[in-house]
C-alpha cells in the first residue's frame, strides 16, 4: 500500500519568525500523512531573532525536517530553492506564519488526484495573535467579505471550486517543469503570477472548503497598515516585470482612494465634485458601519467601534499602496 502513496515535499519559506515557527512545525509533525512519505524544508531566510535555532532544534528531534539557507531573504528565493531540493512528486507550499489541521496535507493530496487539480488550497480560519480588541478586530476584518473582497479562501466557500488562486498551495511537481518557478523578481504576490500562468497554461486551481489552516495576522494597527501598504504595491508591481494585471478585486482599493483622493481635491473649485466626494465618502461609510455591526451583533457592541477604524486601514492602506505602486512602475 505505501508504494502507492505520493512522496510529499512540504517546503516552508521563513525569515524572523521565532513567534511562530515553533507553532507551524507542531502542526506539521502532527500531520496523519505518513512520515516516511514526508519531508519538510525550511527555507531560512537569514533570520536575526532566535528562529534558526528554533528550527535546528527541530531538526534534532525530527530528522525528516532540513534547514536550508535562502541568502536574498525574500519569499519566492525561499520556494524555488525549496523546490529544486525537494524529492516529492507533489510539493505543498506551508506558511511559518501560520498553523495546520492534522488532516491539511493528506486532504491535500487526496483531492489533487480526486479531481485532477494542479493546485489545491483550503481556506485560512484567521485567528488572533492575542486577545486585545485591536488584534481580535484586524482578524475579523480580514474574515469579513468587506474586508477580503472574493477571496473564497479567506471568506470560506461551501463547496470546492475553482477559483484564481488559494493559499499556500499543493502543487504536482511537474506543474513547475511545465511553466516554471516563482518569479524571484517579485518579492510579493509571486503565489497571484505563479497561479495566473498556472491558469494560463490551461492547468486548473481548487479551493477545498474543509482544508483548514490557522493564520496569526499583525496585532497593531501601525503593522496592520504596513502590511496591506505593501500589499497593496505588490499588486501593482508585477505589471511592470509580467504585464499579467490580477483579478479586479486587487484594484478596488486603488480605485476607491483615487476617487477619494481626486473629489476631495476637485471638491474645493467644483461644487459636483464635492457633491461626489460626499456620496463616495458617505457610501463608504454606510458600508462600513453595516459591516461593523454585522461583527458587533456576534461579537460583542465593543466592535462597532473598532471595525471602521481597521476597515479604513486595510482599504486606505491597499489603496495607498497601490497608488505608489503605480509610481514606481512608471519611474
């Protein structure tokens, strides 16, 4: 029977992650896929906290985990360098940042072969670091549909699907002979372009609703605004290395904060503009505040205070980011 299970490569790209690496690795050693069909590759990205110790001691205790060194730090170094090292036929791509049912990969690669997908994914149950109104907010912010737009794999699905892209990602091997590694030239969004040629060359990506992982957002709103600021230049840049745009959802923030931005301005020497800016500025804030109290009504009045706020910084930050994407493309 074991000669006809998948040998799977996990590879797993890592960079100051010592808050959470110890969390990822406990889920992937529980994992009910067979452990001599399994190994697992960290990419350290030249980490500065206690992170590598972290993963050499696990390397110590379970020798199906190697460390290999990834020196240009960012993400899609770590997974090609994962890639080309590993010894799987089927290779699933895991966040450190993140933690795993014991069933994730094995429904993984049940499904990839079930329904002759070149990719499976689940969805991210998002789950607050620590339990602060702030933190516990940006977690429901990216689980609300106002907040993660269409991504089935953050708002759920009930059914599998096919759709653009998923987290993470379980990939047959031979999917990366036939179009190729992660674009090194993108230090964000290589999953998005990887999927888009993916998609492109006629292969075919599954969203699984009862694959489940955990993912631990930022739990500040200073990180929180960093983070979707970076996002949102991420969704811009691959135009300039790929010319393939993204789903139209990566560019809704964009068009909202230039319309924002473009009324405002106009509105003080046009009188229609500022009547669009206050219906722009008004419907946004209806929305907000409908969405808020869909989460305070379940989680408690304390949110309708919170979630506008970090709607505002997840969209503004997007948005923003976006729009300084757009300038350094066109530099």
């Amino acid at each position: 029977m074991s000669k006809t299970i998948s040998f799977v490569s996990i590879i797993i790209p890592c960079r100051n992650e010592e808050k959470f690496i110890g969390k990822c690795l406990d889920s992937i050693i529980e994992q009910d896929y067979p452990k001599d069909k399994t190994e697992i590759l960290v990419m350290d990205g030249a980490s500065e906290d206690g992170t590598r110790k972290i993963i050499e001691d696990y390397s110590k205790k379970y020798p199906l985990i190697k460390t290999l060194n990834n020196p240009q730090k960012f993400t899609p170094f770590a997974l090609n360098i994962g890639i080309k090292n590993s010894k799987g036929e089927i290779i699933v791509r895991m966040d450190s940042h993140a933690g795993y049912e014991k069933d994730y990969v094995s429904k993984c690669v049940k499904y990839l072969k079930e329904y002759g997908a070149d990719n499976v994914g689940g969805i991210i149950r998002t789950v607050p670091a620590n339990n602060t109104l702030i933190t516990e907010s940006i977690a429901y912010c990216l689980s609300s549909f106002f907040g993660a737009g269409g991504s089935y794999f953050r708002t759920g699905s009930k059914n599998p699907r096919w759709v653009d892209t998923v987290f993470g990602g379980c990939y047959k091997k031979e999917v990366f002979d036939k179009i190729g590694l992660f674009n090194e030239k993108l230090k964000r969004s290589q999953d998005f372009e990887f999927n888009l040629r993916l998609k492109k060359s006629g292969g075919k990506i599954l969203l699984v609703p009862d694959i489940t992982a955990y993912y631990y957002p930022q739990s500040t709103l200073d990180g929180f605004f960093n983070h979707n600021f970076e996002d949102g230049v991420w969704a811009i840049m691959p135009l300039k290395f790929v010319k393939m745009p993204f789903s139209l959802r990566h560019y809704l923030p964009l068009l909202f904060v230039l319309s924002f931005l473009l009324t405002f301005i106009l509105g003080f020497f046009f009188f229609p503009a500022r009547l669009l800016f206050d219906l722009i500025f008004g419907t946004y804030l209806l929305l907000s505040v409908f969405f808020s109290l869909g989460i305070a009504f379940k989680r408690g009045f304390r949110y309708l205070f919170s979630m506008p706020v970090v709607f505002a910084y997840r969209h503004f930050g997007y948005g923003l980011g976006s729009l300084w994407g757009i300038i350094k493309v066109l530099k």
